[in-house]
C-alpha cells in the first residue's frame, strides 16, 4: 500500500492565540493586497487613440512599471488555470471533444500572438474605447494566449495516462465527478502541472513584453511596463537603462521564483504517491514559514463550510460510472452524426478562409509562402533535434537529484523567462561582426524561447519517476544505457512529448521577430514565414498575415499527426507509470 504522508488532525491545528509568525504572515498578505489594489486602480486611466499614453524612461519609474507587468501575468494566470481544467478534463473524458480540442490546441499555440495581436487590441479597444482597459485586456489576454495551451495539453496529458488504479478507485467509491476531480484528477497531475505553469509563466514573459508595446492603425499604444519600458529606451538609444530593466527583470524572476514558483512546487510534493519516500523532498524556506503559521489553518476552517455547501451543489454533475459499458449501436449512430457536423463545420471554414485569401492574394504568391513555410519548419525540425539532444540529459539530471533541482530551478527559471526579444539588438551586432547570416541565427534566436519547454517537462517527468522504481533499478544493478531504456526513457516519454510538441509550436512563433531583427539603422532578414509575417504586419496587410498564419497551422497539424500524435499515442499505451 502506498505511503501516505501524515498531516495534524484538525483537532491539533486549533490554536488559541496569534503567534510573531502569524503577524508577519497577516503583514505580507495585507501589504500584497493592498499593492494589487493600488497598482490595479492606476489600469483604468483616460484614453484617446489620437494621444497614446507616453512611457518615461526614468529610472525611478521602473519599480511601479515592473509592479504593472507583474500584475498583468498573474491576471492571465487565473483563467489560463480555469481554462486548463474545463477543456483538459473535457477533452480527457470525452472521445468526441477529444478530438476537436485537442487539434484547436495544437493549431492554436502555433498559431503566433503577434498575428492577432492588433485585432484584439481594436476589439478591446471597442469594448473600453475611453479607458485604457481595453489596452490592459488585451495585454492579459496576449499572456492568457501565451500561458494556456501548454498547461492544457500537459493537464490532459495527465489525465490520459492516469494510473489504472486511481481510475477503478474512484469508480468504486462513486466519488461525484466533482469529487473525482479534485481528490483524483488534479493530484495525480499537480506535479506536471506545476513544472509546465513555470516555463509557461516563463515564456509568458515575452508576450507580455510585446503587448506593452501595441500597434494598430498606425499608433504607438504603449501600457507602463517592462516591456514599453525597454523597447522606449532602445528607441532613444539610452543603452544603460536597458541594462537596469534587464536586472529589474532578473530581480523579478526571481522574486516570483522564490515567494510562488518554489513554495508550488515544493507543495505539490504532498500529492506524489509511491511505496518510498524520495531521498530528499524539495525544500521551500518560504513554504516552511506559511507552514508554522495557523493563518492558512484559520482560513480553511472559515472558509471549509462554503466549500462543503459547493461539493453538495455539485452532485448534479453526477457520479463516475461504476463501469464503462456502451451501446455500441448508440454510440456508432453519434459518432456518425458527430463526424458528419465536424466534418461540415471544417469544410465550411477552410472554404470561407481560402476564400478570403484568393481574394486578396495571388495564387502565386500563395505557393511561394508555402515554401516559405516549409523553409522555417527546416529551422523547427533542428531546434526540436537540437533541444532534445542537450535538453534531455539535463533535465533528468536535474529532476532526479533533489539538491541539484534547488540550486538549478531558478537559475534555468531565469534562462526561460527572460524575454528573448529583449537580447535581439545584441544578436544584430554579433551576427553582423561575426558575418553570419540569419538563415543560420535564427534558430539560436527561435530556441531562445522555444528549448525551454523541452527541459522543463523533462524536469517534471524525472522528478516524478516514483522512488521505489528508482530504488528497484539501483538493487538489481540496472545503469548506463540499460537504465535509460529500461527505465528513464519509459518513464519520461510522456512529458517529452508534450515538451517537444509544445516546443515546436513555440518556435513558429519565435520565427516571426526571428527571421526579422532590427536594430537602430540595421535590420537583418532571413528568408521564412515569420519575415513574410512580420511584414505584413508592418504593412498592415491582414490577408498576407492570415495566409502565414495558416500556413503554418497546416504544417502543424500535417506534422502532428504523421508523427508527435502516433508518439503521444504510443506513451499513452506503453509508458504511464
């Protein structure tokens, strides 16, 4: 039977009086709402699409600008959390939805946020038209795109290759489908689903970077932030306080590293089921000072009743069914019914879409995209090769070793959510000194902030390979070349997966400010669908900026189909723990 760990009975935790921890712990929580409430009240500000707000580039300002920046990824957080467990449950539970969320997911995160950026900026803008909220949303929103699909595919992920036993345990005790959600589901995912929050908090980073600094309609629409910040500096060429945002941006990373990221992370660790402990936990001092405070105890126990009345409420939901048996007469008949509309729905839209596009753009030059598209696929294939081979290694490495996962998460934290566009004008001075061209350098470019995903799921894969197997292989002898094949390799194929699927799609996007770099009077071009993107845009072309964008949802799914689907399928099968 598996280890559980032991926690203080309510009775225990009942506590009398305050203690000097629980004071600072009430400091903290008051002074951390009283900034958001202080910060958020500055976002609705008077707008006028004539006069856009004006960024300062002064150093005192940096602080409340990295204060509005973080605001706004922490507010794409919370529905990109909401949206990964509706639609990962969802698609998990459901062949049929399966199969239309799970293509809206792949076709979607290679889909790049700068493509439909601007309409979404004009649409928020619609929605606030004399407030710098629809700014604000529509830079949530550009971290909400950029947080999302990675979490949800790594949440059913989870779901899918669920253990066989916590599934029959469920049905047998008739937990509600709420129940099961809560006490099965999203334990046996958390610690997956934690180590992919972090590298797509870390590449969320770059889209937030990008939405500070918005153009449409030919206006500069600039929100206080980090971003702006570093992107007004580089325009007036003031090359030392681009440096002091970069530090700010370290000293951010880290900071969100060590007060959230790392206490998570350590947290999740409650829900690891195995017969062994591992041989040292992964340690917060943070998590251990909340952990000696009755304050969290104290709210549970005021919010507990709310939380009974929800779990009563939600046995409308129904119970998981004691077992799984169909009519398979009924089921043919829906699933005919169902293929034939999501058949219809499809060709409706690839019809109105190729449309549209025939409209406004030759025929010939919709070949020549094609090919440009298959050129930046050249670049993908290499870095999903490259960041496998270098990746892959290390991140078992790190997840396997406890003490070394301490000292490397925030350092590989820092790596991954540096927006990598912030390193772009010293790409164009090295690659200009160096005579090499941007066909080449856009793929160290594009694995800037693309190799991350690749690493961290392999992160999380390793560190959940449960000790007693790790302990098995060691008793019986198992190292080397056997213990990857026998053991690390099965164990880790699942998360692979979705890093490198979810790493592919990350390059497309890094291909459009990739293969287009500009710096002061220089600007370096490689040949690609993300220039010919990148293009577009500046000229305000949308038919063109479509075309790319589906282009490269095309190759997406070709690929995903003929090849990481098959793997997925086959990790699925073969290797859940």
């Amino acid at each position: 039977m598996s280890k559980l760990r032991q926690f203080p009975s309510r009775s225990a935790l009942r506590v009398a009086r305050m203690r000097p921890v629980d004071v600072l712990v009430l400091f903290g929580i008051v002074a951390v709402f009283y900034l958001v409430v202080r910060v958020g009240a500055t976002a609705d500000q008077p707008f006028d699409a004539g006069k856009p707000p004006v960024v300062s580039t002064d150093p005192g300002d940096l602080p409340y600008y990295a204060a509005r920046s973080l605001l706004r990824m922490f507010a794409g957080l919370v529905p990109a959390v909401l949206f990964t467990f509706v639609f990962g449950t969802w698609a998990a539970r459901s062949r049929r939805a399966a199969k239309v969320i799970v293509p809206a997911i792949d076709i979607l995160q290679s889909v790049p946020v700068l493509t439909f950026l601007s309409i979404t900026v004009t649409g928020f803008i619609a929605l606030f038209p004399h407030s710098t909220l629809g700014l604000e949303f529509a830079s949530i929103f550009a971290v909400f795109t950029a947080l999302v699909w990675n979490m949800a595919m790594a949440f059913y992920q989870s779901l899918t290759t669920q253990s066989k036993e916590l599934d029959e345990a469920a049905r047998l005790m008739r937990l509600t489908r709420w129940q099961r959600f809560w006490k099965v589901d999203v334990p046996s995912g958390m610690i997956a689903q934690v180590w992919n929050g972090m590298i797509s908090f870390g590449a969320a980073w770059f889209a937030l970077s990008a939405s500070e600094t918005i153009s449409v309609n030919g206006n500069d629409n600039a929100l206080p932030g980090v971003g702006s910040y570093v992107t007004q500096a580089l325009g007036n060429g003031e090359g030392w306080r681009v440096a002091l945002a970069i530090v700010v941006m370290i000293t951010m990373v880290v900071s969100v590293n060590f007060f959230f990221w790392r206490p998570v992370t350590a947290w999740a660790e409650r829900f690891r089921t195995e017969d062994c402990e591992i041989a040292e936990q992964p340690r917060s001092w943070f998590l251990e000072l909340l952990r000696r405070s009755t304050v969290p105890t104290r709210l549970g126990s005021v919010l507990r009743p709310a939380g009974e009345r929800l779990d009563r409420a939600m046995r409308v939901l129904g119970t998981s069914p004691g077992h799984l048996r169909h009519d398979p007469v009924r089921r043919k008949r829906a699933d005919l019914v169902f293929t034939v509309l999501y058949a219809v729905a499809v060709v409706a839209i690839v019809a109105k879409a190729c449309s549209y596009v025939l409209d406004n753009v030759p025929v010939g030059e919709v070949g020549e995209a094609a090919w440009l598209a298959l050129i930046t696929y050249g670049r993908v294939i290499v870095l999903v090769v490259f960041s496998t081979v270098v990746w892959v290694p290390v991140g078992v490495w790190i997840g396997m070793n406890p003490r070394v996962n301490r000292i490397a998460q925030p350092i590989v934290q820092v790596l991954a959510s540096f927006p990598s566009n912030f390193l772009f004008p010293l790409a164009v001075i090295v690659l200009g000194a160096s005579g090499i061209s941007l066909n080449w350098g856009s793929i160290a470019l594009m694995a800037l902030g693309a190799q991350w995903y690749v690493l961290f799921n392999v992160i999380a894969g390793a560190s959940a390979i449960p000790g007693d197997l790790r302990e098995a292989a060691a008793d019986l002898g198992v190292r080397g070349l056997l213990r990857w094949k026998t053991l690390i390799i099965p164990a880790i194929l699942p998360s692979y997966t979705t890093g490198a699927l979810t790493a592919s799609g990350g390059a497309w996007n890094a291909s459009i400010p990739g293969e287009l770099v500009t710096y002061g009077t220089t600007t370096l071009t490689a040949v690609g669908i993300g220039a010919y993107i990148t293009q577009a845009t500046d000229a305000n072309d949308f038919a063109r900026n479509f075309l790319g964008a589906v282009l490269m949802s095309v190759y997406v799914v070709i690929i995903n189909r003929l090849f990481w689907r098959r793997l997925y399928r086959f990790a699925q099968r073969r290797c859940a723990l």
